[in-house]
C-alpha cells in the first residue's frame, strides 16, 4: 500500500462548547440551542460571512415591506390637543 498516494488531510476536530461552565449552563438553562452555535463555528469563517449577509438581506427586506405596508396606513385616534 502506498501512503504517499492517500492526500486527504484528517478533519478537524469539531469545535464544541464546554458544557460545565457556567455561562454555557446559564444559556441553557435560558433555551439558547447550542447546538446551532457550535454548528456555526464549525463553518470556515467565509461561510459565516455569507450566512450573515443573507439573514441581514431577509431582515432588510422584511423591514422594507414592514414600512411598506404601514406607510398608507392612517392613525386610529387623533392625539389631544
């Protein structure tokens, strides 16, 4: 068998939060998935990027027809004078 022939690289290890510290606890404990944020720091740092640039995208967006949508929108009451 020839080694030199097999290239591929092992693959990292999997970036994994400490469980038993405090902080880590308290965000359980407060219903943050963990599990997402460990995924995401597992991504190369340009996936990272584009990920954010496409949420930030969707909120914009939605920010866009929110404004939009109330822009013909008249007041209910009329404020005392």
């Amino acid at each position: 068998m020839n080694l030199a022939t097999n290239t591929q690289q092992p693959a990292p290890a999997r970036i994994t939060l400490p469980r038993d510290h405090p902080d880590v606890q308290a965000a359980e404990r407060a219903g943050f998935d963990l599990c997402l944020i460990e995924d995401n720091l597992n991504l190369p740092p340009v996936q990272r990027a584009i990920q954010h640039d496409r949420a930030l995208a969707l909120v914009l967006e939605l920010d866009r027809q929110r404004e939009k949508l109330y822009a013909h929108a008249q007041p209910t009451h009329t404020p005392a004078s």
